[in-house]
C-alpha cells in the first residue's frame, strides 16, 4: 500500500477512535459528577446510595425534611447536623451536596434520559382545570420552535432541517423552500445537535392576519467568507412570507458584523423572538460562552437586542450611539439589556406589553426575568448557580467584573435547582379561563410544564402541570385558545396539546 494510504487509513482510524472517546467520555459524565463522587464517598454509608436513609441516618428523600429543603437549608443541614464531617468539605462542595440533595429530590433525570418522553394517557388533574393531553404531529427531526398560524395550521422550526408546516390534520409537510441555508452537517452528543448553522426561533408580526410577515431566527454561518477556515455563526433574524410552500418577499431584519460570528455550538445561541405592544422586536443572544463581553455593549453576546419590526433600530435604545461615535463590527444601537447568560424563552405580558424571559443559569440559578431597557442582568458576576464541577462561579471576578448586586435586576422568579428552564408563554384565551395571564414555562431536563402566577412582579402561585413529560422547547397559544407544547427528543420531536375537559 502507499505510504500516503497507509497515514490516511491510520489517520482516519485515529479521528474515529478520538470521537468514539469523547462520546464515551461524555456520555458516562454524570457518573463521574464531583458532589455524586462526593456523596458516594461520604454521605453514602449512613443515608444510603438512593437517599434512602439508614439506622444512622435520616432519609434525604422524605416527603419532608426535618431541617428544611431548600438550598441554604440544606447546606446548613449538612455542616451543623453532623459532628464529623471529612475536613476537605470545601464551602462550594457543601452548596454542590445540597444541590445534589435537591436535584435528587427533585427526581430530575440526567440529561440522556430527559430525551425519553412519555404523553399521559386520560385524565390530567391540576389545581383549576382538568385536561387531556392530545399528540397532534409526531415530527421528522429535533425542533427548536413552535408557532401557530391563524387558520389552524402550525409552524415548526427544525433545528438542523428548517422551516416546516404541520396542517390541521397533523401532517408535517416537506421543508418550506427558498429560506436561508441551514446546516446539518452536525454532530449528535448526548441526544443533542451540536453544530452551526442552525434554525432557531419563529414568530408571526403583530398583525400578520393584515401583512402576512412571519420572523425567524437561525445561526447564519460563514466560513472563508469570515476570514477562517473553519466555520462560525451568529444570531440573525429575517422576516418574510409564505406563498404555498415558498419562502418569498425575505428581508433581513437584524443581524451583526462578521468579526462577531463565534466558533461556539447554536444550542447556546438563543434567538427567541417576541414583539412588545408597541410592535418593535426583541431577539435574545446567548452568552456563546464569550464571558468576557457580556458586559461590552459593542459585542451582540448575552443581550436582548430591540428593533422596530421592519428592522429600523429606535434611536431611544439605552446605548444607541451616532455612527461616527460607532466602529462598525459595534451592536450597541441595538441592545436593549445586557448580563443574561442562555436566554432560552422570551414572551410578552398581553396586560402590559413588556417583555420577560427566561434564562438558564449554570447548575442552579435559573430565572425568570422582567426585562428593563437598560437592565443589567448581572451574569456572570452574580448567580444562585453553581458551576458544573461544584466550584463557585467565579468568572466575573477573574475578569475583573465589579458592580454591586443592587445594580443589577434580580430574577422574579429563581429556581435552585434548575430544570433548565426553555420558552413560554402567557396564557390567553377562554378555554382556561383560571390559567389567564399566567406563566406556562417548558423546562428541558425536568421534563415539567410549570404554570406560575405572578403578580406585581412577585411569585403568587407555582403549580407543576405536567411532569416526566419530556424535554419541552416551546410552549405557544394556539389560535383556538388550547395551549400547544413542542417536545424534543433525540432526533425527533413531539407537537401536543393541553385540551380543557
Ligand atoms: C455517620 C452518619 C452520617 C453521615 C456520614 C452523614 N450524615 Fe447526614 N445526617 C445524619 C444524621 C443522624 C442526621 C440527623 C441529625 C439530627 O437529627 O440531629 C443527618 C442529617 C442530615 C441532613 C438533614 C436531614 C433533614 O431531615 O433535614 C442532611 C441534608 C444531611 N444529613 C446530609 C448529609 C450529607 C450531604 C452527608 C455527606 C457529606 C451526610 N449527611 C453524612 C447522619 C449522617
């Protein structure tokens, strides 16, 4: 064989073996998790491997708790409930043990077996309404977003396919065409896309029963063309029409300068869309783990970012600048808040018009925010989180970040530990009438639809409608007044409906 076979074969052998390594590695991580280690090691013996308790210690998992169950109370269990505990207990390792506690608590499954989905049979009994759960449309790939259309029909955005459209029947037509390129050329780790170039979120105008516009965002992704030889991708939104199945009269409604497209993964990339009751857009971008510019107004990453809906930027945005005073790669005319890390939902409150989202923190620290123009969010200098090796969060110390906690907005609603929260919606329509103006938040590793009421921006009510559902990515109100929840699993999704009796 030649010599330059020979090194291909043995270089193809190696790139297989490498991939093959790093799916193991990643794949067998939860076993590995340091607070797990940490339990096993030193918890185990007396409350046992399912927290089960013993003669020598109480249950972790009752129902109640003698000394309480939330996070603080629970670190405050572990270091006064006990005479002896090993000396090298870091403070962080303690808060990563009352997270692991509340996780466990929580049932919260691991990240692989989220993607398993199970839809209720019968009757779904909650607080105010009893309902059924129907499966209107089994889908052909992961999805990324919902959205009802007016005549019955449904939008769905599929993550690494594109734009797609389930009829009233439930059949999911071939892709919509004439759209922007999105990329499939992606890898599957632990049952989730990781690429660039992915479609993400999809919203109707206002008034599109008058104009007809619907808005999407996908990563739009370059490669030589930004200057690299390997591939990068950035947050953009257009708008355009559907004629048939034809995507026409497109026009680009927000996007960035080249030189801020990232190598990062799109899962982190955010892009939920909402329009507030004045008709200007709002579009969310992830932190793509640039920590560094959070809190750099010139850089799109970790922002909400507000445009009129035909894409002109209002002059009123709390960092508009004139041009000569802007470089030209700089997105600060268009922030509108800065500091979020993942901002995985954005929706509007029909009783103001203002916008909230919803933000995943690291592990903890997951929140539901009222958004302020100007607002500063506060990540990564402040969280309720913990970072994924039980270590303290202490990127925005190294990086030199110093704001007091006072200027920052604090979430209304914080969730330690988190279900990782996704997108949601306030519900509107007769066919709940006691759900009206509440939240109905999607979480994907808890595999829960939480309805919470808030009122003056404070948390009155929490209820868990459905749980071990699946990992829902979007929650919508369809035309109908039923509430239409989008589940992702593996490389399929689900479209339901919440059905009152
Ligand atoms: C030698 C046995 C023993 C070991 C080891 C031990 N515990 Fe305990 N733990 C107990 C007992 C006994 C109590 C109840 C103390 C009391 O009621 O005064 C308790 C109480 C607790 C509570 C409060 C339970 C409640 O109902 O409020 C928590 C939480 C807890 N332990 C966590 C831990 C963790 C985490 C570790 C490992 C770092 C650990 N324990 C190691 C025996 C143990």
């Amino acid at each position: 064989m030649h010599w330059v076979f020979k090194t291909l074969l043995v270089l193809i052998v190696l790139v297989g073996a490498a991939a093959l390594g790093i799916n193991w590695y990643l794949s067998t991580s939860d076993a590995r998790e340091p607070s797990r280690v940490a339990y096993l090691e030193h918890c185990v013996g007396c409350h046992g491997v399912g927290l089960e308790g013993s003669e020598t210690g109480l249950p972790l998992i009752a129902p109640k708790l003698a000394y309480g169950d939330a996070v603080p109370k629970l670190m405050a269990s572990i270091t006064e409930q006990h005479e002896y505990l090993p000396a090298d207990l870091s403070p962080s390792m303690v808060k990563a043990l009352a997270l692991y506690i509340a996780e466990r608590r929580q049932q919260l499954p691991s990240i692989v077996e989220s993607h398993r989905h199970q839809i209720p049979e019968g009757v779904v009994q909650s607080q105010y309404h009893n309902f059924t759960v129907e499966l209107v449309a089994e889908l052909t790939s992961g999805p990324y977003a919902i959205e009802p259309l007016p005549d019955g029909r449904i939008l769905v955005s599929e993550k690494v396919r594109g734009l797609s459209v389930v009829d009233a029947q439930g059949i999911q037509g071939e892709l919509v065409e004439g759209t922007p390129r999105i990329w499939s050329e992606i890898i599957h780790v632990r049952g989730s896309y990781v690429g660039l170039g992915q479609m993400l979120d999809v919203e109707l105008h206002p008034e599109f029963l008058t104009n007809g516009w619907i808005y999407f965002s996908h990563a739009d992704r370059c490669q030589l063309d930004c200057g690299t030889p390997w591939p990068r991708s950035m947050v953009r939104v257009v708008r355009g029409r559907l004629a048939d199945n034809q995507w026409v009269d497109q026009e680009v409604i927000w996007s960035v300068h080249k030189d801020n497209y990232t190598v990062v993964p799109d899962g982190v990339a955010g892009g939920r869309l909402a329009f507030d009751g004045n008709g200007d857009l709002y579009v969310t971008v992830g932190g793509k783990s640039t920590y560094d510019n959070l809190h750099v107004m010139d850089t799109p990453y970790g922002k909400i970012h507000r445009v009129h809906g035909d894409g002109r930027i209002p002059t009123d945005n709390p960092f508009w600048a004139s041009d000569d005073e802007n470089t030209a790669a700089s997105t600060r005319n268009t922030v509108w808040s800065y500091g979020h890390r993942t901002t995985q939902g954005l929706s509007t409150d029909p009783r103001t018009g203002l916008i909230w989202s919803t933000e995943m923190g690291p592990r903890g620290g997951d929140e539901v925010n009222k958004i302020v123009g100007g607002g500063n969010y506060g990540w990564p200098l402040y969280t309720n989180g913990l970072d994924y090796d039980a270590e303290p969060i202490s990127i925005g110390e190294d990086l030199g970040l110093d704001f007091p906690l006072s200027e920052t907005i604090l979430p209304v609603v914080d969730f330690t530990p988190a279900p990782s929260l996704s997108n949601f919606v306030f519900h509107s329509g007769d066919q709940f009438p006691a759900w009206e103006n509440d939240l109905l938040v999607g979480s994907l590793r808890a595999q829960t639809l939480f309805r919470i009421r808030i009122e003056n921006d404070e948390v009155v009510e929490q209820e868990r409608l459905l749980t071990q559902f699946g990992r829902i990515r979007d929650v919508e109100m369809g035309f109908d007044g039923l509430v239409y929840v989008l589940l992702e699993h593996g490389e399929g999704g689900s479209l339901v409906r919440l059905a009152p009796l």
